[in-house]
C-alpha cells in the first residue's frame, strides 16, 4: 500500500466515527473494497460542489478522476458509505508537524516566549484536527441510502444510485460474497 493510501482499519474507524456523530443510533456492519465512480447530478453541478469545494464552479463534474476510484464501501442497517483510500488531509498533517516542531522549538530556545510556543502549539492542534475533519468528511467520499439504490447488477457486481444532490453513483464491489451480503441488505429494504 502507498504512503497517500489508507488502510482498511484506518477507512472503517473514520466512517464509523463519521457514523457516530451523523447517524447515532446506526454502526457499520460492513466494510468492503469497491470500485467507486461519481457522476455530479445538476445540483452539484450549478453550485460547484463536487467532490466538496475543491471544484469551484463544477470544473471536475467531468474530471476523469472521479472515475472508477479505489475506495472501500461501508454498509450500515440503512446507507451505504464509501471513502476513497488516498489520504486527502496530508498537506494539513504536514502543516500541523511543522507548527508542532516550531512550537517546540520556541519552547526550548524561544528566548523566554513562551506565548509563542503555545500558540504555535494550538496552531498545530487546529491543522491535525482540520486535516481529520477534510478525511472524514473528505473530497473523495459519498452516501447513498438503500431507498435510493436504483439498479443492483450482480452479474457485473454493481450497485447504482442517486444521492440526494442528483449525484449518481456507481459502485463495483469485487469481492462476490460481500456484494452478495450488501446486496441482500438493499434489496432487503426495497421489499
């Protein structure tokens, strides 16, 4: 695996605590690698938000790297969740290590300031706590509820929705027993 890339655990316990604070009476069940595809719904499109703000003016509605990313998918009883594996909070990471090393080194040789380590210090707090907000909630990630499934194809193991922006999404899950178990669970609540 890269250095940009993350790891399943690292995925399952960011969108369970993304699950927490959005969702709190559900939990993942399940969490799988996919294939990811995201195609920005006219809504997006107008305002500029796909992939969050990082296209202003919808500039990648036809980004090509929103196209079959690596990702892994997480189900819940009532959504499916999916996040992209490469880590787009390393630049803040980065940020927050050099105000980290900066704080310190005004604790030690500051000359007797030291205000300016702890603001360097909170500095430091405030990019590692936004670089976990921007993976969290990140560039590189989508909802779908169950209800909002359109089409499952089991023999391509894929899943299309609509999410509530007129996103549509695509997703390909190539392990066939979990595409059988997040299948299930879709149909499961259209019955």
């Amino acid at each position: 695996m890269a250095l940009h890339e993350r790891s399943e655990q690292a995925i399952r316990q960011s969108v369970s605590r993304l699950v927490a604070v959005r969702w709190p009476a559900d939990h993942v069940l399940l969490a799988t690698p996919c294939e990811a595809e995201r195609v920005a719904g006219r809504a997006e499109r107008l305002l500029g938000v796909l992939g969050r703000a990082h296209c202003p003016g919808g500039s990648c509605a036809v980004d090509a790297s929103h196209l079959r990313e690596p990702a892994f998918l997480c189900a819940t009883s009532t959504r499916l969740i999916y996040q992209g594996r490469r880590q787009h909070g390393i630049p803040l990471r980065m940020t927050s290590v050099a105000l980290a090393a900066l704080a310190i080194f005004a604790l030690l040789g500051g000359g007797g300031r030291p205000a300016a380590s702890a603001v360097l210090g909170l500095a430091a707090a405030v990019a590692c706590f936004a670089a976990e907000l921007a993976q969290t909630f990140g560039v590189r990630s989508g909802m779908l509820e169950f209800e909002r499934v359109l089409e499952v194809d089991r023999a391509d193991q894929r899943l299309d929705g609509v999410g509530r922006w007129g996103t549509l999404y695509r997703v390909r899950i190539s392990d066939a027993d979990d595409f059988r178990l997040v299948a299930a669970m879709v149909e499961h609540v259209d019955a």
